[in-house]
C-alpha cells in the first residue's frame, strides 16, 4: 500500500513542482521504475490485516464498555476512543513509553503470559484524584506513590479489567487478574526483546486532563486463538444450547407437517386450434402406458414410482419404487 502523505508533505511537494525544484515527468518515471523495499526481519509482521482489524474492532468495544463504566464511577466527562492499533518489537514498545508511568501487569487465564496495561500519569492521576473527591486534576507523582494511593489505583484497574474480559468474550472467555503494577518500564520484561507485540492505543479524556491508555498484547500469548480472530468466525454467534425434549418436539411437529402429493398420469402435446374446439366427451391420448408405473411428485419433486388402483371405494395409488437423488438430476 502506498505512504499516505501529511498535509505538509502535500503542501511542500506542491510548493517544490510550481518553483520549478521538481519536474513531474521525473515523478512519473520514478513510479514506473521497480523499486526495492528493505524488509527488517526484527520486525516481523505477524498478524495480519485481517487479524488486526478483528483485533480493533474488540478494542473500540472495550472503548465503548470502559468510557460507560468510569464516567460512572468517576462522574465526570469520559471518552474513550482508539487511537492506533499497530505491531511492533517489544523493546520499541517499552522504549516509547515514559520513563515514569503506570505499568499494569495482568495475567489473561487461561492464556499462558501477561498483558500490559500502560496508563499516562495525567490519566491515572485524574482519576484517582476524582476517586479521592477532587476535580480530577493530575498531579504527575509517580516516584512516590503512598501505599494507600497505589492500593486505590489497583482496585480501580483491576475493575477495567472486567470490561476488558466483557470486550473479549465473543473471542475467548478470559479472566484477567492482577499481577502487579510497576511505574519503570525498565524492570518489566514481559517477553523477548524482538518478539512481536500489538500495541492498542486508546485517545482517553477525563475531564479536562487527556492522554493515552496502550494496552500491550504479546503473540506468543495470544497465538493460540488467532484463527478466532478471522472475519467469517467474527461474525458466528455463539452457538446456542437446545433445552431438553427440544429436538424431540421439533421432530414432531415436522412429522405432523402437510405435505401436497400428486400423480402425474401422463403428458399429451396438443396445438392450439385442437385445444380450442375440446368438448365434453373428448378423449385426449397420454404417452403413458397402462402397464407402466406413475411418477408421484412431493411438491414440485419426483421422490417415487406408483401403480393405480382403488382402496375402500376411493382411487389410490400404491408405492413400487424410490427415486434416488441422482435419478432425480439427470431428469
């Protein structure tokens, strides 16, 4: 896919073209020219598109779930929002984040690793300040958190922590537990260096302080329900389970369905004139034999082969044969 460019980017390649820097037949064969992309194997793209976007569409649910449950709690204006969605090598991930924040580490069961939730200070602090009855303002003290402070913050994420298991369950029913909160991303190595994460960021507004929420989802803790995350399986409902006697009562009541039977007693071809001048009395010849078996339709469809005949005054036909399926098609 090509770069998208910036509105300064666009405007400094119209400025370049109109001074005469740029000649535009030389953009035209650049772009017919085969060019070579570099490819940097630490960062091996993993997921795919489709898997991201399944991914997105979890997390702008989580959004949704975690805007309605802390403008609750918190009782002031809260929006929520993705921002990004994007892999990359954990070390980069660790590296773009501040050097003092809020690290929520968190255990997914039954999945086997951690997740990590990154929380900015200004984020954090408002809510804890809204929490401990002021206006929400954020008071960026990280390096010195009192133990009642941080045991506050604990319990309020770990609350977001059941959104988060709600987001997912059309996925995988996760119970996700706390497992410890740390403010230097240095001390937390969740997995190797290279291996690849995806990062979600969340655009978070709560009252008049904003900043990002990212959530930090390792592939080798989620690699086992990956094949989940495909369109055809997102869009499954969750299968339902049949109340007792279910099956039998539906097999009833089909059974007890009517059904229209006819008997086909034979086919004739007639032109107009002589349909017209038909009278009463007049006999029409069918390509029917009498010693040859009637077709019986179920419907529109052929099922079986019958002969005539008559049971207690009243014309009846009796069964000498099925139709199978493929006689069926080659008709």
């Amino acid at each position: 896919m090509a770069d998208v460019l910036s509105q300064g980017e666009i405007d400094a390649l119209l400025s370049a073209l109109s001074t005469g820097e740029m000649d535009a037949d030389e953009l035209k064969k650049e772009d017919t020219e085969r060019k070579v992309k570099s490819y940097d194997f630490k960062r091996a793209l993993r997921f795919s598109k489709d898997q991201i976007r399944s991914l997105t569409r979890i997390h702008e649910n989580f959004a949704r779930l975690l805007t309605t449950q802390l403008s609750a709690q918190l009782r002031t204006f809260v929006q929520i929002s993705v921002a990004s969605v994007d892999q990359l090598p954990y070390e980069e991930f660790i590296r773009s984040v501040p050097k003092m924040t809020i690290l929520n580490v968190f255990e997914p069961f039954p999945l086997d690793g951690r997740f990590v939730m990154e929380v900015n200070p200004n984020i954090a602090y408002a809510m804890l300040d809204r929490i401990l009855g002021g206006q929400g303002e954020a008071y960026n003290k990280v390096e010195n958190l009192t133990e009642i402070e941080t045991k506050i913050m604990t319990q309020l994420f770990q609350r977001t922590l059941e959104t988060f298991r709600e987001a997912w369950l059309s996925i995988e029913e996760l119970d996700p537990v706390m497992d410890d909160m740390e403010v230097n991303p240095q001390f937390l190595q969740l997995v190797s260096p290279n291996e690849t994460v995806v990062v979600i960021s969340l655009s978070t507004t709560i009252g008049e302080s904003s900043g990002m929420i990212n959530i930090c989802l390792p592939h080798v803790v989620i690699e086992s329900i990956l094949p989940r995350l495909s369109v055809h399986l997102w869009m499954q409902t969750k299968k339902k389970d049949r109340e007792p006697g279910e099956l039998q009562s539906l097999k009833k009541n089909v059974k007890q369905a009517p059904l229209n039977l006819s008997v086909e007693l034979g086919k004739s071809v007639i032109t107009v004139d002589e349909f017209l001048h038909l009278g009463a009395g007049d006999i029409i010849e069918l390509d029917q034999l009498i010693e040859e078996s009637l077709l019986l339709r179920v419907g529109e469809e052929p099922k079986y082969l019958v002969q005539p005949g008559k049971m207690k005054n009243h014309v009846a036909v009796q069964i000498t044969d099925i139709i199978e399926e493929e006689d069926t098609l080659d008709e």
